[in-house]
C-alpha cells in the first residue's frame, strides 16, 4: 500500500489521470505474456523456489525504483520515460505481490483451515493498510512521495526471512510428497483444459469483469481527487487519509464478516461481492457530477477495492484449490495473465469514454452498470458450476453400463444361438449354467431349438435348469406324453416343474392328487397353489407350518401368492423356529401378509440378528412402512442403534416433506450429538491409560459410528445421487488429507438436505479433522450407549451412581467381555454381541481331578477355559489311556463332537487346581458362527491343529 499510494501521487501529478487509460492499455496487452511467463516458470521451477524467487524479484524492483526516485529528485532531474517503467513495474508488484501472499497462505494450508484462517489473512491485511495510510497521510507532505516509495521496499525486505521459513517448513515437504506423482506440463495443457471448461472460462470471466469495474472507480475516483487537490504533497495526503478510512471501515466489516467465508463458501462470497459492485456503480450514475462526487467516487473505490482485493481474490484461490498442487500454478498464473489483461483493457476502455472520448462520467458509468450486471449473471452461474466441479474432483462422474440390456440384445442374433449351441454341447458346467440362468429371466422361444435337446439328455439340476430356461410357450405345446414322462422323472425338480406348467394348461383332479401324493413337498407345492381354498388346503399347509422344515418355507410362499390372510397367526409361529430358513421365511411373508401389528416383534427379532435376518427384517418392514408410520417412529427414539437405524431408514423411504424434517433429519442430527460425544468420551477413557478398556472403547466407538453414519448418510442420499453421496463420504473418510479438505469443500458448499449438511460438517470438522475440543462433564449426557457408558465406569473415566445403578446389568457383563476379547476366537466381535455371549455363557467353578466330559457321553456346550488346566485323555479298545492335550488359560475345546453331533471321543479333567470354565451351548454356538463365520473358520483351524498334534504323536508312537 505504500507503494500503490505514493506511485498513484507520482504519476498522476507528474503524467496526468488522463495517461491512465492509456498505461492500462499498454499493461492489458503485456500481461497475457507476463501470465504465459510466469505460468512457463512455475512449471520449470520447484513450488517453493518459484515462490521465494519471485518475492526477491518484487523487492529488486521496488528498491531500484526507489533509489531512482531519490536520485531524480536530489539531482532535480526528469525522465517522462522512467514514469511509464515504474508505473508498470510497481503495478506488475502490487498486483503479483497480491497474489503471491494469497496462493502462499491458501497452498501452505487445508482448504478448511484456510477458509477459518482467511478471516485472520485478511485482518493482517487490514492493519497493514491502515498503517501504510497513517504513515503516507502523516509522512506525505514531511518526507515526500519518494521516501514513502522507499519506505515500502525496506518493508518487504524486512518481511523476507519469514516468508522464506515458511515455505521450508510447510510447502516444501507438500511438494516433495507430490512432485513423483504430478509431471510438468505445457502451457497448452492449461489452455486446453479452460477452453473445455464452462466452469473455468466463467471464473476468468468475473476475475476480468472485477478489476475493469473497480478501474472505473478508480478513474472516477482519481479524477475527482485531482480535480480537488492539485498540490502533490496534498494529494499523497489526501490518498494516505482515504487509506487510513478504508482500511478502517475494512476492520470494522471484518468483524461482522469473520465467519462469512466459513459459512457462505467462496462463490456466495463472489455473488454477494458483485452485486456490491453493481451497487456502487448505481450510485455512481446517479450522482458522479454532483457536488458529492469526490465523496461517491471515494465510497465506491473503497468498496471495490477492498473487496476486489481482500475478498474476492482469496476467493479465487478455492477455484484453483481443486487442481494438483503441480497444476495450480499453472491455472492460476494463465488465468490471472488473461483476466488481467482482458480486464485493464474492458477498464481502460470506460475511462477513455471520458478521457478521450469527452463523454460524462454519468454516461461512463451507465456504460459501466451494464457489465456490472453481466458479472451478477456470471457469479450466479458460477456457484451453480462450482458444486459440479468439487464433485468431479472427487470422482462422482463414473457412468454405470447396463450389461444386461447389452446380452439381451445379444441373444436375439445368430452369432449368439451358434454359440449357445457350442456351449451347451461341449461348454464347461459353469458356463452352461450361466447361459441358462440368464436366458431364464427373458426366454426366448427362437432358442429353445437348442435348450430342449440339451434338456431330453441332461440330468439332475441341470436339467431342471434347461426346463426353467424354456419359454412359457414351448410348454404350451407339449402334448400329454411328454407331460407323462417329465413328471416321472426321479428328480423332484424336474417333477416340480412340470407339474407346474401343465397344471397352466388344466388342472385334472388325478393330476392334482398324484402331485400331492408325491414323496417330496417341491411337488406338493405345485398342487397347494391350485387347489381351493378350503380346510384341506388350510390342514396340509398348517402341517407344513408345525414341522419347521423345508415344507414349511414352501407352504409360505403359498400362503404369500394365494394372500391366504387367515393363516397369518401360523406364519408368526414360524419367526420363533429355531431352524434359520424358516424363521427367515416367516419374517418375509408376514411384510408381504401385511401385518402392521408386528412391527415391534419384528424390531425385538432385530436385536442379535444376522445380517440376511436384518436384511429380512428392513424388507418386511418397508412393506408395512404406509400402514406402521406411528408404530415406526416411535422406534425413531430408541436408544438402541440397530432399532433407530431400521426405523429411520424405513421410514424415509415413506414420509412426507414434513416428517422428513420435524422428525427424521433431527433424530439424525441427535445421532450426530451423541457419536461428538462418544468421541469425547474415548478421549477420557484413552486418559486412564488401561490398555483393555483403551481398546473396548475404541472398538465400541467405532462400531456406534460407523453404524449411525451408515444410516445418516442413507437419509442424505434421499436429498441428492446416491452414487455422488457415495463418493462423497469415502472423501471425507479417506486417510489422506487433501481428499478429506475437498469433501469438507463440498459440505461448506452446501449439498444435500441443509440441516443434514451442517451437521455432517460439523461432526466431520470436530472428529475427521482431529479438532480440539474442552471437555466437561455435560458431553456425558449425550452418550445413551450403555455398554460404553459401563466401559466409562469400570475404566475410572466417569463416576456416578445413578449411571451406575442404571447400568449394572451391562457392568455385571463387562469383566467376561475384556476376557473373551483376549480368546482368539471372539477378538473380531461386536461389543454387543459379546455381551450377549457374556450374559448366556454359564460360569462355572471346577475343583482338582472334577470330570468336565466323559469318553462316551454326547457333547452339547463349547468350553471356554478362562482359569486353570484342563487335561484331555482317551481310552482305546486295548483299555489303554493316555494324555492327548492340555488346554490352558483361553484356549477352547469342546468343539469336535458339537459338529461331528456324536459321542465324545475324549475324556476332560480338571489337572492341579480349581479351574474356572466359561460354556456355550451348542444352538446358541451355532448361530454365533452364522452371525460371525470367522468363529467356525477358527473352530476349523483348532480341530485341524489338534488333527495335526495327533499326527505328530502317533509317528513318535511308531
């Protein structure tokens, strides 16, 4: 600012304003080389180098001016020329000085971090303008034009060492991380890239349009001033009081706009700053030959420039921020080289409507207004654009191809019935079954020339395959013989089939009763879905329905396709079978059955569910989401995650507008409360230092988060494409950070559901970003999870006894969960799922020499050893015994005669001492190893080691 105020004094009394359209004309057609060059070096030339060179490069030129300055006026000597090469030069360091300070802040920091600091840049900012207006207001008419020149070159000297700390310790372990991955490119590279651009070739067009209008003010500004004061020293003063308002009036809005870029995002700051512009230039038509004039010239330079230059362009850094940070130089230099110039052409153009031209200011101005309304247009479609952009950055443009469609197609042509042809005489049995498979889901009755010979002469399932492949017409022509000889086929499937396609045609009386004679109730199925509906319909399907097995499954989906209502109550009796398929079948029929009324039992199932169960569950759930809303959310205040996640992601999928957001979005943004506060409370717990409970916590925190946000982000789908939402959230929980920086970009942009976004981003800012936050005990109020609640409790990290009282059933369970984490086999367990175990696995107390299992007797229960040795024995035929293992502190053993279902082969013994054992009974082993498949893969790999211990005995033995 020293430099700007007193080179404006120097030259417009010196040259004249009216040689300042013309110095802008000659600038406008040297900077698009001056952009080239620099955007040619920053490739050339490491970041940091590039940087720091450039920063010596400003302070060279200001001090040799300087010193010419000086010289000129100590040996009263004058050289017009020399005025034109400090215009230009001074003007080529104040406006690349700018944006050197601004791209070093922006690149030196995260785009969040930027975005928060910004407000800090611009207040450094702020009081370094009013200080070089004190010291040019108070120093003009003393010292003179020149030493305030000079003033301002010993200034930026002294600002040199810091600049070039910064970049060492902060820019250059950036650049050296990416420098592998991103290679220089050309110049055209750039060129091609804004041209293909909309989004681009807009953002140059408002970095052209901004300048050229705040030139406008600028001229009119001059102008009046020079009309005013035609004293030099005055003048300088003059500009150095007009600084010293601006800068003040800046700090005064800075506090009212502090959190503005934080919360409206860089192009909301661009629209806002425009339609300022579009402001002051009204003002400006309208009263420009006033008696105010000087006073509206000055409000509107003020006001373009500060937010030209301290608003605007730190805004354009978010633009670039989105490029490789060996690309963004590259944008960024060739951008501003063509804005520049393009936008001191535009400017100086108004100003010689006036200068040249002899035209009003007023008509200047109303010249003006025009491209102030044309920025207007362009910033708001920029902000449109911009969102588009930060999406793309972040890969959301993958388009998805519908192969299917492509095979079927396919199918209809001869190549393909060639193939099928080939495939089905000598293809391979995966081949043939996939071709099959797909030509099932739209038969073509061209291609059952081929499939039926393949079918007379397959056998077993691949003949029922080549049957279900055939088209409905194909059957339709069978005659009766063929019928005859299908369905007394030995595969039942075979049978099945056939008698469902001839029961099409008619449905004969000895037809129906050979079918329901048939040993196998795939083939009872057929006859159930065509016989009345009357008692003996209802008596064989109850049947089914009692028995619990594979009829029963089938009998459903008879009673699912005949809407057989009245046989719900037999169905619900499925959901408490302890065979899984059935209780799945059961869960599947009831939601297309209708039945409201079972919402809850479905939400108390939910509870120790696998993930096909859940599946189930949220499938019948959504077909009675219309008629259960009420029942529905009221599991929307469960403090149970599994329960409030069904319910919310259910219920989405049916709500109004107005359920969405007085419902669903604040139980959302409750969700995103209590997963903040779980956060903090780990970070308690991580303070007492307990490696087990450290660990519990952890693993507890991070299956409530992870299942919450799944849900959350679920309902932010609803607001946006799924596939961008996708996307979006692998960004903010990706381990690098630029990837995170741009998400959170994304989320201060403002996408998806408002509400939703600003809690994201809050939540993602507090735990993503690793901020930090003061802890007091009020956080803990937010936590409604009781098992990290008892982890908190038994871990010294929160006291209290009604939070005790109220969790002592989870406390009880604890002390079994941090040993069965240390088992092998339930190291990979949810925290719940755990305590499930801990409150069914019977703890028992063994003294010396006490028989655990007996050689002979039926195993039922796994055996955990949580204290003591156990020593396995077995007897052979020759009567004699001997020592097969000894099973030790956290080992099991049990297992072999649980999935063999026979008589144990060994003997157990309690060896030494007392032993405490923890056991399992085997249904309830079973559905842990459907729940969690790793605990039978560890299971197998136990048995197979004892195999292999066994082995190496008996060749020592040999």
């Amino acid at each position: 600012m020293l430099n700007y105020t007193s080179l404006m004094a120097i030259f417009n009394t010196r040259m004249g304003t009216a040689m300042l359209p013309v110095m802008y004309i000659v600038e406008a057609i040297l900077l698009p080389i001056e952009g080239w060059l620099l955007s040619l070096f920053s490739q050339k030339v490491a970041k940091h180098k590039f940087m720091a060179g450039l920063y010596m490069l400003f302070l060279s030129i200001c001090t040799i001016n300087g010193v010419c300055l000086l010289l000129f006026k100590w040996f009263e000597f004058q050289w017009i020329s020399f005025y034109v090469v400090l215009f230009l030069s001074s003007n080529f360091v104040i406006r690349q000085q700018t944006l050197l300070m601004w791209s070093a802040a922006f690149d030196l920091c995260p785009t969040q971090q930027a975005k928060r600091l910004m407000p800090g840049f611009v207040i450094l900012a702020i009081i370094g303008g009013i200080t070089a207006g004190v010291l040019s207001s108070s120093l003009g008419t003393l010292l003179g034009s020149e030493i305030i020149y000079l003033l301002g070159a010993v200034l930026l000297a002294c600002g040199l060492p810091f600049f070039i700390k910064a970049l060492r310790k902060y820019l250059v372990p950036l650049t050296f991380r990416q420098e592998e991955e991103v290679k220089s490119e050309k110049t055209s590279f750039y060129w091609k890239n804004i041209v293909k651009s909309p989004f681009l070739l807009l953002v140059i067009g408002i970095m052209t349009l901004m300048p050229a209008l705040y030139f406008v003010m600028e001229y009119q500004y001059f102008t009046n001033a020079q009309a005013v004061f035609t004293d030099e020293g005055r003048l300088t003063a003059f500009y150095g009081m007009m600084v010293i308002i601006l800068f003040v009036a800046a700090l005064i809005l800075q506090i009212i706009a502090t959190k503005l870029m934080d919360k409206l995002g860089a192009t909301n700051m661009i629209v806002i700053i425009s339609f300022i512009f579009l402001g002051c230039l009204v003002l400006s038509s309208l009263f420009v030959s006033s008696h105010i004039a000087l006073i509206i010239a000055s409000l509107g330079y003020s006001l373009t420039y500060l937010l030209l230059y301290y608003f605007a362009e730190p805004s354009y850094q978010f633009f670039f921020k989105m490029q490789p940070i060996q690309h963004r130089d590259g944008y960024r230099y060739l951008a501003q080289g063509i804005a520049a110039s393009l936008g001191i052409l535009v400017g100086s153009v108004l100003s010689l409507l006036h200068s040249r031209f002899e035209l009003s200011m007023n008509v200047q101005a109303i010249i003006a207004l025009v491209f102030a309304v044309m920025l207007c247009v362009m910033a708001w479609l920029t902000k449109s654009l911009y969102m588009k952009e930060l999406m793309n950055q972040l890969q959301l443009t993958a388009v998805d191809r519908d192969y299917l469609a492509e095979f079927w197609s396919y199918i209809r042509t001869d190549k393909f019935r060639k193939f099928l042809q080939n495939q089905l005489n000598q293809g391979t049995k995966t081949m043939k079954h996939v071709l099959l498979e797909l030509i099932r889901r739209q038969p073509d009755q061209a291609l059952d020339t081929y499939i039926m010979p393949y079918a007379e002469h397959a056998q077993g399932e691949s003949k029922v395959q080549a049957l279900q492949a055939l088209h409905p017409g194909t059957w339709a022509g069978f005659e009766q013989g063929r019928y005859e000889r299908l369905i007394q086929d030995n595969d039942p499937g075979v049978r099945a089939i056939s008698y469902h396609y001839l029961f099409k045609q008619a449905v004969l009386e000895d037809d129906l009763k050979r079918a329901l004679a048939d040993e196998h109730v795939w083939v009872q199925r057929e006859a159930w879905y065509v016989m009345p509906s009357d008692e003996a319909l209802y008596s064989q399907l109850r049947a089914q329905l009692h028995q619990q097995q594979e009829g029963a499954i089938y009998a459903m989906d008879v009673i699912v396709a005949r809407h057989l209502e009245s046989l719900t109550m037999d169905v619900m009796y499925g959901m408490m079978s302890e065979v899984q398929a059935v209780k799945l079948a059961a869960v599947k029929a009831i939601g297309k059955l209708g039945n409201e009324e079972l919402v809850t039992s479905f939400m108390e199932l939910l509870l120790g569910a696998d993930i096909e169960m859940r599946q189930a569950i949220k499938q019948s759930l959504c077909l009675l989401a219309h008629k259960s809303k009420k029942e529905l959310i009221r599991f929307v205040q469960s403090p149970n995650t599994l329960q409030w996640s069904m319910a919310v992601e259910v219920l989405r999928t049916v709500a109004t507008e107005q359920e969405l957001s007085e419902i669903i979005i604040p139980s959302c943004l409750t969700k995103l409360q209590e997963m903040s506060a779980s956060h903090v409370m780990y970070a308690e717990i991580v303070k007492t230092n307990q490696t087990q409970w450290i660990e519990l916590a952890k693993q507890r925190t991070e299956e409530l988060v992870s299942g919450q946000l799944d849900t959350i982000w679920e309902v932010m789908s609803g607001y946006s494409d799924e596939r961008a939402i996708s996307k979006l959230r692998e960004a903010l929980e990706h381990p690098e950070e630029e990837i995170r920086d741009q998400g959170l970009e994304v989320l201060a942009e403002g996408y998806g559901e408002k509400g939703l976004n600003d809690g994201l981003l809050h939540y993602y800012r507090e735990h993503m970003q690793h901020a930090k936050r003061s802890v007091d005990h009020s956080w803990f109020e937010h936590i409604k999870d009781p098992w990290l609640q008892a982890i908190a409790i038994q871990s010294g990290a929160e006291e209290g006894e009604l939070l005790l009282m109220s969790n002592w059933e989870y406390l009880s369970s604890i002390e079994k969960i941090v040993f069965l984490k240390q088992v092998s086999l339930f190291e990979k367990i949810s925290i719940e799922e755990l305590g499930r175990i801990a409150s069914i696995a019977e703890e028992t107390r063994y003294n010396a020499n006490d028989l655990i299992v007996q050689q002979g007797d039926l195993g039922d229960r796994l055996y955990i050893v949580k204290s003591g040795l156990i020593e396995i024995s077995g007897e052979n035929d020759q009567g004699i015994v001997g020592t097969l293992n000894i099973i030790q502190e956290k080992q099991c053993f049990g297992e072999s005669s649980l999935f063999a279902n026979q008589p144990s082969q060994v003997t157990a013994q309690i060896l030494l001492d007392q032993a405490e054992l923890l056991e399992i009974k085997a249904m309830e082993l079973l559905r842990l190893i459907r729940l969690y498949p790793e605990i039978g893969i560890g299971l197998l790999k136990t048995l197979s080691q004892r195999m292999s211990n066994l082995e190496q005995m008996v060749v020592k033995m040999s």
